[in-house]
C-alpha cells in the first residue's frame, strides 16, 4: 500500500486539493494501470427483450494518489445501428478525474469529448465509487454521481475468501436530489418543473440502484450493479439495466502527455445546457422591465410566459437583500405602474420557493395585499417546495401564531413542514419545529369552532411526530371524549393510525366494540386499528362486533382490499382478515366502503349512514397512491353533514 501527502496547496490534476490524510480502503499503486473487463446491458422493453449493450476494456491509471485517467478500448456495442462511429468516440479519449479512497473528486474531459460519451464514463466511474464510512458496519451517506445527489446506504456482506471485502451500495433513486430529467432533451421550463414535482411528490415509476463492490489489497476487483425502472402499479421492471466490471490485471502504465489545472465537474449526468449561476439583480430588473412591456395591453403576449419563467428561475437564485430590493421597487410602481406585474411577481415568487421569495409572499400577506383564496393557492406552490430549509419554516411560523391565519394556509404550512421533516430525521429535535407544533397546538386546544379544531388536528397528523407522548396523549383524549364532535374525534382517531403501541389500538377497539358510540367515530377506529397492523387478538375482537351496520362495513372494506389492484393495500391485510365472510348488503342507505382501483391508484370512499337514517352523516373521500413502494394518500374529502374540508 502507497502512503503520500501532498502539499497544502498543491493541486490535483482535476482542479481538487488532495486531502491530506492517509487513504482508508482504496489505494491503488502509482505508475500502474489497473485493467478491467466490463459489461453493461440495458433491457428497454423486457417483454419483448429488446435491449443495448457495452462490452469494452477499461484502463484506470494511477498517476498520483489522487490523479487518474480512465481509458476504454476494445469498445464493442450492441443493439444500437450503425455503431462503429459511437465505439470510436468512446475510445477517443481518455477521461481524467481526481479521486482519493474510492471518492470521485472531480472529472475532467477532453474538449472534444461528447457529452453522451462522457456520460457513460461517468457512469463506469459511479459504479467503481465507494465513499462508505466503514466497510465492518451498516453507514448511510450522501453521495454524488451519476444519478445524482442520493442518501446512499453502505451494508457489508459476508465473503467466503476473508482476504476480499464484499459491500453493497443501495439507492432509491426518486429520493435523490439533482435527478437527471428531461434526458430527451425538451426545453420547456414549465414541463421540467411539472417533471420534477411528479418524480418526487407523486412518482408513478419506482427507481431503485443495488450495487456489490469487492475490494482486495486495496483496490476494486469486481463491482456488479443493477437499476430497476417499475411501474408502483406492475410488479415486473419495464426497464431494466446491469453492470458488471472485473478486475483483470496490474499493469505498468505508460507515460503520456497530460493537461494540468483543467476545470473540475462532478460525476453528475452532464447536460448541454450550462449550470445554473446565482442571479444577478440588474439581470432581473430588466426582465420586469420587458415583462412591463408586454403586459401592458389587456391580453397577455405569449412571450410572457417564457419570461416568467425565466424570472421564476432568476429568483430561486437571487440573493436576500436583492429579493427585497426589487420586491420593494415592484410593489412601489417605480418599475412598472401596472399592477399586472405586481401580480406576476408574486406568483413567480410562489413558484420558486426560496427563501428570500417566500419573505416576499409572507410580506404581501400581512400587508393584506391578496384575497384569502389567492393566498391559499400561494402558499399551497409553496407548500410543494422539494427542499424547504430550517429557514424557511422560521419564516412562517409567525403566521401560524397569528389569530387571523386561514385553515389552509395552517394546512399548507404543515405540509411545508412533512416535507422538510422527510429529509431530516431529527426534524421533532429542532426548535423551529416544536415552535410550529406548539403554535397548532395552541389553536387547537383554545379554539371552540369544530372546523378549526379538526384542521389544527390535520395540520398536526401532516407533520406526523408520532413519537411524542404528549401529543399521542391529546389525540386520545380527544378520540375518547363522548362530549366533543363527532368530526374532530374521527380527525383525531385518524391522525392516531400508525401507531404501533397496541395500548392505543385496545383503546381505539373499545370504540369500536361500545354500540352507543356514533357510526362514523366507530368506523374511524376500526380503519385505525386496521392500517396499523393488528394482532391476531386484535382481529378477533374486531370479528366479534355484531352491529349490522359496523359488520358490513368491516365485510365491505375487506373485501375491497383483497380485491384492490394496488399490491400494498392488498398487504394490509395478513392470514387473520382473509376469513371474513361477504357483505350482505351493498346498497343504499347502508354503511359501506366503496373502492375503485385502476393500476395502483385508488379513490376509497365512506358512505356512514347514523342510526336509523339514510342520509348519510359521514362522506369521506380518500385517494390513495402507489409512491416509493408505500400507500400515500394523495388527498381527502370530509363532508361532515353540512361541514365541507379538503386535505
């Protein structure tokens, strides 16, 4: 193994400084090249079997500890016509990039290098990175390569041969950040940012990447990859793609001619169009002022909306002080006296979600300047940010300690708030958050208007602190007070499902089970305890329920998870619940669940009809979505008698 450190400021051939520490895992020998067979194989359509290969030599040579050149040869591709031309750019030029312990520090191509060819080197290099923290335990890393910015999950696996180090890298690619899109090349801006919100918030194609490195006196000997693209709705890939590199032999490397200091990129997909750089103020301004221009008839020009685009990307890059600069000149009329461009300001503010235009739309609500509608939709394009920041919470919570604050701005905010907590576990640790969930609290506990009441519930049950005691606490006081509304007790139940403290679920059976309790607080408890996985014993008591109208619901929605088309309700259910009989009755005027099911996507409705009425108490609607392998509900409709909400 080869020790060295290099200067403080001496710089690696990718524009990186070497890291001044003796390298952990990887460490190939300088001068030396060290080769690999590798073949990859992509199955477009997998029914059919149509599908594009590689199989070439791949040369990586150690010219320091931390400069290398990667070189493929004997380039050989399949399923593609005419590919004599494509192999002779792959092997034109070798593709230099900084790398220290298995890290990829930066890559540096060849001017001349196409960009589809230096993708697929960058893919080879993804595939041979190992940044793991420990190679004996289980580590969690963000990692950057060809997919993008990704939570990357490191499992050592037991070998046969303890001189070989056998580890597997995991992703689920729809979590990462800087995913590759549009990868056919449409421009359209509207259409990227369509692309993005659908892959993350709502993606109908689950994407996974599972990849074996072994590693053996210090260097990389076999990697085998495999990425899956499946439909949530189809248990089987529609595309399916694997790698596979071996090490063959260590070779001395032969000298060649190398450029220094050339401009470092990382190992994401690179694209045609250049990077995005931070927005600058008069940039902006000229873009209001020929957004001025073309606003000033009664119909808009089509040219404006490319312009607001381009303004919506400029102000997700604008600085604070910037930000406030030009919203105080907007607002002023010293841009534009036309408000028209007020208006689009705003909703281009909405739109790009950073923090210094969220201030913007914050500032324009407390100054009263759009209706309560337009600041519901606002905030709810806010609400849909991929990546809020503690920041950006900070900026909201005094709207939730406002008295004046609207049922759903709390419900937007709330939603802006999963979302940060989803990308980071210690969310329920930060004082912003407990800010945030005290001042719903507050609403909660003081408001007497049921409406109110049941949206602070929903706004509590959107950032889900499932591990707080003192909320499960509230929540099951309120689900068994007889005394409150029926509608903010079914809220609470609800927002008690997931619980895996069987106490909670006893609890919620005793509603259930207590004949004098209200249809539709009964059925809550049933659907709780339910989606929470129940014991066998908890199965039985729920069998045992003799009310007809509870029966047949219970029978009904059963039977319509068993038959549902998507695979994960189906799995709600274990050995206990598949001996219940048929329902009885299906029809109206009878308590019932009604389910329509079309390729993993689900509208599930609650028809609760009280004793001795066929008119209905209880209408809920839930549509449920296949995402990342799990059941989200895409929205919901209560209709409490006369009481409407929309979550």
């Amino acid at each position: 193994m080869i020790f060295s450190v290099r200067a403080q400021n001496e710089r690696a051939n990718c524009g990186q400084v070497c890291p001044r520490s003796f390298p952990q895992f990887i460490s190939p020998e300088v001068g030396k090249t060290y080769v690999y067979n590798l073949e990859t194989n992509t199955l477009i359509n997998v029914k059919e079997t149509q599908s594009v290969g590689i199989k070439a030599r791949v040369e990586i040579t150690a010219h320091s500890v931390c400069e290398f050149s990667l070189q493929l040869r004997e380039v050989e591709l399949t399923g593609i016509p005419g590919p004599t031309e494509m192999q002779d750019l792959l092997q034109l030029n070798p593709l230099q990039f900084g790398s220290f312990d298995g890290k990829v520090l930066g890559v540096c191509p060849a001017d001349n290098e196409e960009i589809w060819a230096l993708n697929v080197k960058k893919s080879i290099l993804s595939a041979l990175q190992m940044t793991a923290k420990s190679v004996t335990e289980e580590s969690i890393v963000k990692e950057s390569d060809f997919s993008g910015l990704c939570d990357t999950s490191y499992k050592p696996l037991t070998s046969d041969d303890s001189t070989i180090t056998t580890i597997e890298k995991t992703k689920t690619l729809n979590d990462c950040e800087k995913r590759r899109k549009n990868i056919r090349g449409f421009n359209s801006r509207s259409l990227s940012l369509l692309t993005e919100f659908l892959r993350r918030k709502l993606p109908i194609l689950k994407s996974d990447s599972v990849c074996t490195q072994q590693f053996q006196n210090s260097i990389i000997t076999s990697v085998t990859c495999t990425e899956d693209q499946t439909l949530e709705f189809r248990e089987n890939s529609i595309v399916s793609s694997s790698l596979n590199l071996k090490f063959i032999e260590k070779i001395t490397a032969v000298p060649n001619k190398r450029e220094t200091n050339k401009d470092s990129q990382s190992l994401l997909m690179s694209r045609n169009e250049g990077p995005p750089k931070e927005a600058l103020e008069s940039d902006v301004l000229s873009l209001l002022g020929v957004l001025c221009s073309q606003i000033s008839d009664e119909k808009l020009s089509p040219e404006v909306t490319e312009n607001f685009h381009s303004l919506v990307l400029s102000l997700k890059t604008l600085s604070d002080s910037a930000t406030q600069r030009i919203d105080t000149a907007v607002k002023s009329g010293e841009i534009c006296s036309s408000p028209k461009l007020r208006d689009l300001f705003i909703g281009a503010s909405a739109f790009a979600a950073s923090d210094p235009s969220i201030q913007t739309i914050v500032r324009a609500y407390n100054n009263n300047e759009f209706s309560l509608t337009r600041a519901t939709t606002l905030f709810s394009l806010i609400a849909l940010k991929s990546k809020p920041s503690e920041q950006t919470i900070n900026v909201l919570v005094p709207l939730l300690e406002s008295k004046e604050v609207s049922r759903p701005l709390i419900l937007g905010i709330s939603l802006l708030i999963k979302s940060y907590c989803e990308k980071n576990s210690d969310c329920e640790k930060s004082a912003v958050i407990k800010r945030s969930i005290n001042a719903i609290l507050q609403k909660l506990q003081h408001s007497d208007c049921n409406l109110e009441r049941i949206t602070s519930i929903k706004a509590i049950d959107n950032i889900n602190p499932k591990s707080d005691e003192s909320i499960k606490n509230i929540m099951m006081t309120i689900a068994t007070n007889k005394s409150s509304d029926a509608g903010v007790r079914v809220a609470a139940i609800q927002a008690l499902t997931g619980m895996t403290d069987n106490s909670i679920k006893d609890q919620l059976l005793e509603i259930l089970r207590e004949e004098s309790e209200d249809v539709d607080v009964r059925v809550a408890a049933y659907k709780s305890v339910v989606m929470s996985s129940p014991t066998a014993q908890q199965w039985e008591t729920i069998r045992s329920v003799n009310d007809a109208k509870i029966a047949n619901y219970i029978k009904t929605h059963i039977r319509n998870l068993k038959k549902s088309s998507n695979p994960n309700r189906r799995k709600i259910l274990d050995q206990n619940a598949l001996e219940f009989e048929e329902p009885s009755f299906n029809s109206f005027g009878i308590t019932r669940n009604m389910e329509f099911s079309y390729r993993g996507a689900t509208i599930e409705a609650d028809v609760i009809h009280p004793k001795g009425s066929v008119v209905p108490s209880l209408l809920n609607l839930n549509v449920w979505l296949p995402v990342h392998g799990k059941l989200n509900k895409g929205f919901s409709i209560f209709h409490f008698l006369k009481d409407f909400i929309f979550i």
